[in-house]
C-alpha cells in the first residue's frame, strides 16, 4: 500500500509544530513531575542492552527520556515535528540522532528503517494526532520496531478527537481515548499489552489543567 493508510486522511498540522516551537523553553518547567515516563522508560532500560537503537518519537527537549535511554548506553535517534523542539534536545542529549520528522513520513519508504528498531519511546505524541490517524502512527511504530520489539506508550485519558485546548500560551489540538478503547487500539494495531500504569498529573502551569495520564508498555505482537 505504500502510504500506510495515510491518503485517507487529511493531514492537518496547522499551527502546531509552531505552538512547539514557541513553548519549548517553558515546557520543561510546566511540566516538571514525570514519574509515570520516568518509569516507563526505565522499562526499555531494564529491557535492552547497551548498544540498542530505540526511537524516541516526538521527543520534545529530550528531558527526560532521550536523555535516561542515552545514558544507559541505548542509541538513541530523537524525531520531532518542531524544529525548536529538536534544537532544545540537540543540546540536552548531544550524542543522540536527530530527525525533523512528521510520524506520518515515517510511514513505509520513509527515512528510518523499518524493522531497525529495539524499541520505541512515544510519550503524549500520538496524542496530537486526530483520531483516524493514531492506528495509523501505531502501525507505523510496529513497522519500525524488529520482531518482539518495545513500545513505551504515553498517552492522557480523555474521550476527545482533534479538539483545540489552550496550552501554555497557545491552543494546539489533541486526541485521546478512554483507556479500555485505548488498549484496544493498541492492540489493533499489533501489539501486546504487557502492562498499564495510570498516574494523576498536576501540572506546575495554571492554565493547562490536571489530567489522568496512561502508560501502556507493549511488545510487538
Ligand atoms: C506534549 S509534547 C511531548 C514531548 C516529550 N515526548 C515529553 O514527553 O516530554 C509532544 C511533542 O510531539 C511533537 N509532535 C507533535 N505532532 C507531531 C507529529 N505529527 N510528528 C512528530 N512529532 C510531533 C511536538 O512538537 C512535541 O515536541
């Protein structure tokens, strides 16, 4: 099929790579409590040995994941749709690789290798996809995953599709599910669900408000 999927789908990033772009530098502060993906991606730690490729997808400032999965000796390539974004990773985790990448290039024929990954760190970046396009970025992640490979899931609990909400200053649209439809779609989409962890999150920002956020950690099925 060769796009994936995506030539049923309008692809509309309309605005936010750039309200990214312009809350890079207070994103870290905004949001400084991160025990749910600080576990999560110890997971891939524990899992891999040293010298594994993950993929750090929608990897923000690199803090703190990028970050922790370099540290313990994983090769870590750092994908992001804002170019700020990536600038502000190149600088926290230098000795990672970087692409300024949307998901849906990642799709088949696109510039990572399909197959060329131990594991996947996806934390609250599938989430600013619409709907329709979040099986989609899964497939797209089993495909860059090798056989049995990891996926650390970062998702917020919430029935909503594509639906605009003020975020540090700027409003950017967001997707989620109610966590049985969540594991389902994962599911779907071809992995196993190995275990789940819920955490409330207060974050330090007034106007972005509290939320339930999920981890799914999966395995290639
Ligand atoms: C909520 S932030 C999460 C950042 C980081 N993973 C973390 O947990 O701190 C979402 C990130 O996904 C990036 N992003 C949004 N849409 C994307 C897309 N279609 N493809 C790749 N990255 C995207 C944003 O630029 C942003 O850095």
């Amino acid at each position: 099929m060769g796009t994936g999927g995506y030539e049923h789908v309008d692809r509309d990033r309309a605005g936010q790579a750039e309200a990214f772009d312009a809350i890079g530098d207070r994103y870290d502060e905004a949001f400084p409590h991160k025990e749910g993906q600080l576990a999560a991606g110890g997971w891939l730690t524990a899992s891999l040995p040293a010298g594994s490729r993950v993929l750090d997808l929608g990897c923000g400032t690199g803090l703190p994941t990028a970050r922790d999965l370099s540290a313990a000796g994983l090769q870590v390539t750092c994908v992001d749709l804002s170019a700020h974004m990536l600038e502000l990773a190149g600088r926290n985790v230098p000795q990672a690789r970087f692409l300024r990448a949307d998901v849906a290039d990642l799709a088949a024929d696109g510039p990572l290798p399909h197959g060329g990954f131990a594991a996947v760190a996806a934390f609250f970046t599938l989430l600013m996809l619409p709907r329709p396009e979040i099986p989609l970025a899964l497939r797209t992640v089993r495909d860059l995953l090798e056989p049995g490979g990891l996926l650390a899931l970062g998702m917020v609990e919430a029935d909503v599709d594509d639906a605009p909400i003020p975020f540090l200053g700027h409003t950017i649209r967001v997707s989620g599910y109610l966590r049985d439809e969540l594991r389902h779609v994962v599911v779907d989409a071809g992995f196993e669900v190995i275990k789940e962890e819920s955490y409330t999150y207060a974050p330090a920002s007034t106007d972005v408000p509290p939320e339930e956020q999920l981890f799914l950690y999966c395995r290639r099925a």
